[in-house]
C-alpha cells in the first residue's frame, strides 16, 4: 500500500536555476537517512537546478534503536518519519512517497521472513507501482541501490530489484547508488563501513568500476550534512564531527543502466558549476 505524504513546500526548486526546470527523477531507497548519506548532494543539486526530485522510502526503519530519548507516548517510526521529512527538506525534495514495508533485519535474520518486511515483499508488484509512479510523474530515470544493495544488506537489494525492474518497465534510465570503495578505504570513517561490518559483507565497488561521481560543493555539502544530522535518532554528532568528514561524504558514485540521462547531465551541465576541489576538513 502507498502512503503517499504531502508535497515538501520547503524549497521551490526553480529560481536558483532553471535548467533542469520541468525534468522530474524518482529517488528509491530503503530507509530514512539512506537519502542523505548516499545521495544527499545530488538531490540538492538536481533541486537547486531546478529539477522535481521525488522521494521513495520504502520502510521506516523500524528496526533501528532510538539513540536519543522519544517522547512520551511517540514511537520510533513517527521519529523517523519526521527526521525524514525533516532532511527532505533540507535537500529540496518535492515529494515523499512512503511505501509503508516494514524493515528487514541483516542477512540471515528471522526478520526478513516477516510478511511485512521489504525484503519479503513481491518486488514485481512494488516495482509495478513504482513504474505507474514514474508515469504520473513524468520522471526521467530512477536511483536506485546497487546489484549487492550497496553493502549487502537485504532491505538495499530490495530495493535494487524493485529500482531495476521499475525503470525498465517505464523504459527510463537507471542509475545504481554505489560507493567507491577504493576512495572510502583512503576517506575514513563513513557510516558504510560499520554497516559493511554489520552484513559481514564487502561494500561498494573499485573505482575503475565507478561510472560516474558527482563532488560536492562546500553548500551542497553542507546541506548533506545537515540532512544527516536530522536522522539524529540514529546517527549521533560524533558520527559528523570527524575530520574525514568533507572527504568520505563529499562525493557520490553511481552505475548507470541505459542511456546517458539527467545525472550524466548534472555532472557536466554548463548551468552547474563545476564541482569545487574539496580542502581537508579542519
Ligand atoms: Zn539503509
């Protein structure tokens, strides 16, 4: 069942640049505070270009623990739906779309094998549903997680399947959410890495196998920052305080199935500045 929030009315994306005005992407993913860590900076960028980013989570990450206090009579899922509307906002998205699948756990969990987990799900159906989204939005490509689910957990390659099989459906470009694993061995720590120890699982892909990276600017980055901030629930300061900070968040990588599209279009469009080379964090 689609929960289908309403429209993020917090930043108009037009007016700070409009070349990407009219163009429409669907960005898939997992749970709340995926968005801002792994594509934090390209939602902001295609926002601030103009684009309509919209936003697909499909679980509310039940699963996690609440490393803050919850209020009296609130629950964990409320939280983080309003974390994740919070760093929505933050990152100029212009529609959430909550699918409403309940976490799965890691590999090998009794969890994935509840009705109502993600990775339990008919991904065709979902993928359907997603492809119809696509329609109705007019959107032009799909992000989605990777072949291995970025780090091998089973609610990403869910999400995989479901992205993969939706954009051909649609017949629009897809791009796959990955890392450079080469580049995070170097940049660290990144929140990849306790996750990777978690599945027990490699992460990511070598950088010859990168397809495309998009670098921050300090203001794109800043805003990823504060998109990750907000998932505070489960991402304490210390997590954003290191100096590896600017480095391992700084960039994003994708893999791209079909043809060259919006993302191709983003890294190299004339009315987007060039990404600037980032200093070291102090
Ligand atoms: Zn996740």
């Amino acid at each position: 069942m689609f929960h289908v929030s309403s429209p993020i009315n917090g930043h108009p994306a037009a007016g700070q640049g409009s070349s990407m005005h009219g163009r429409t992407v669907l960005v898939v993913h997992a749970h709340p505070d995926d968005e801002a860590i792994f594509t934090g900076v390209t939602i902001r960028r295609l926002a601030d270009a103009g684009a309509r980013v919209v936003l697909v989570t499909a679980t509310l990450g039940d699963l996690g623990q609440a490393r803050t206090p919850l209020r009296a009579g609130e629950t964990l899922v409320q939280r983080r739906t309003s974390e994740l509307e919070q760093a929505a906002e933050l990152l100029g998205v212009a529609r959430l779309v909550l699918l409403g699948r309940r976490d799965s756990g890691l590999p090998g969990s009794i969890d994935n094998l509840h009705p109502d987990a993600l990775a339990a799900a008919d991904a065709e159906l979902i993928a359907v549903r997603l492809a119809e989204l696509v329609e109705a939005e007019g959107a032009e490509a799909v992000i989605h997680d990777d072949d291995a689910g970025i780090y091998g957990h089973p609610d990403h390659v869910a999400v995989n399947r479901i992205g993969a099989r939706a954009a051909g459906l649609a017949g629009v470009t897809s791009y796959q959410t990955t890392v450079d694993r080469d580049h995070l061995h170097d940049a660290r720590p990144h929140l990849v890495h306790a996750a990777a120890r978690a599945t027990a699982l490699p992460f990511g892909v070598a950088r010859s196998e990168v397809g495309l990276a998009l670098a921050a600017t300090p203001s794109e980055l800043a805003a990823k920052r504060a998109a990750i901030a907000a998932h505070a629930s489960q991402i304490g300061p210390a997590e954003l305080a290191h100096a590896s900070f600017d480095d391992a968040y700084g960039y994003e990588w994708y893999l791209r199935t079909g043809g060259a599209g919006i993302l191709d279009d983003l890294a190299t469009g004339p009315a987007v500045t060039r990404p600037a080379v980032l200093a070291t964090a102090p």
